[in-house]
C-alpha cells in the first residue's frame, strides 16, 4: 500500500492562491504531486523535512495540469522524473506516452481526465484507507466547477470515472474530503 501525506492544503480566496501540494511514498518512489503557489517554499520544503524526506530523495513529480499554480516550484527537486498528460520528462529526455492507465508503482496509477484544461490528468493512490485521487476535478470540497475549466461537461463526465473507484478527493485547491458512496 502507499503512503499519502498532504503538505499544504490548497487554497484560492482573498487572501491568495495557493495549490494542495501534496507527498506519496510507495516502494521506491517518492513522490510530489504539484509543487505550485505556496506562500514561501517553506510551505512545501518544511512539512517534507518533518516526514523524513529531503528534496534530493524526490524520485518523482507529478502535474495534474500546467497552470503555474500547480508548477512554479517544481525545481525544488534537483533530480526527478517529471510526468504530465503526455509525457515523462527526466533532464533532457523527453518520452512521450498518453498518461491514462501509466502505473509510476504498484499502488500509483494516472488517468486522463480533461476538462479543466485539456491536459489534467488525476493520480490514484492505493492507500490504507481506500483509494485516494488528487485531481483538479475538484477545486474544494462542494465545488461545482471552476470558472477556469474550459469544458465543463468533461468535469462531469470524469468526476464520475473518479466517483467509481476513489473514496477520498485531495482536491487542487482545498482540504482533503470523503466521498459518499
Ligand atoms: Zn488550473
Ligand atoms: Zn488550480
């Protein structure tokens, strides 16, 4: 089973804007899923100290799309494969292949889900507690939609993909949440 810890629950109001940033530990991969806006570097570096990790054992980045938000920082980490909709990206090697059903561990595994933009993608993490999805479907727990998502009808359409095997949402810009089932 992996291992998911939330570092910084996202956040986007008055006060700023800011991207869940978020930790997952499986076998030989550790992993960062949007290292974005944050309101110092701290915010991210801080919480992974706690747990033990340093920047240097990042293996992996993952983005659920391309908005700064959820990109800004990820140089952080000094040596990582970086996996988006359409390709993994280590140093200078760039490989392409459809993110949907790539499995980065035995408990990690991405699905495309469009609609915010077209490039977001979700990871599914197979945890303890049930299968967990960190996606930008969801911007907070109860949101509707964003007024960024460029189509909608695919918001709906891949919140129901997500609905049929995640049992909790680690949404792009809020807490942590738990699905009726
Ligand atoms: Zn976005
Ligand atoms: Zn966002």
């Amino acid at each position: 089973m992996a291992r998911l810890d939330v570092l910084l629950d996202g956040y986007a109001s008055d006060k700023g804007v800011a991207g869940t940033v978020s930790l997952i530990r499986d076998g030989d991969l550790v992993a960062i899923v949007d290292p974005g806006m944050v309101p110092t570097r701290a915010s991210i570096l801080g919480p992974l100290t706690k747990m033990g990790v340093s920047p240097e054992d990042v293996t992996d980045v993952i983005l659920s799309h391309h908005h700064p938000d959820h990109t800004v920082n990820i140089a952080l980490f000094p040596d990582v494969r970086i996996h988006d909709h359409w390709a993994m990206y280590h140093n200078d090697q760039w490989t392409s292949r459809p993110a949907e059903g790539v499995q980065l561990s035995s408990g990690v595994r991405l699905m495309e889900t469009p609609g915010h933009t077209p490039q977001d993608i979700t990871t599914l993490v197979e945890t303890d507690d049930g299968v967990a999805a960190l996606t930008h479907l969801w911007v907070f727990e109860g949101s509707e939609g964003n007024r960024l998502d460029v189509a909608p009808d695919l918001v709906a359409e891949h919140r129901g993909r997500v609905l049929e095997v995640a049992s909790l949402i680690i949404p792009g810009h809020g807490s942590p949440f738990r699905l009726d089932r």
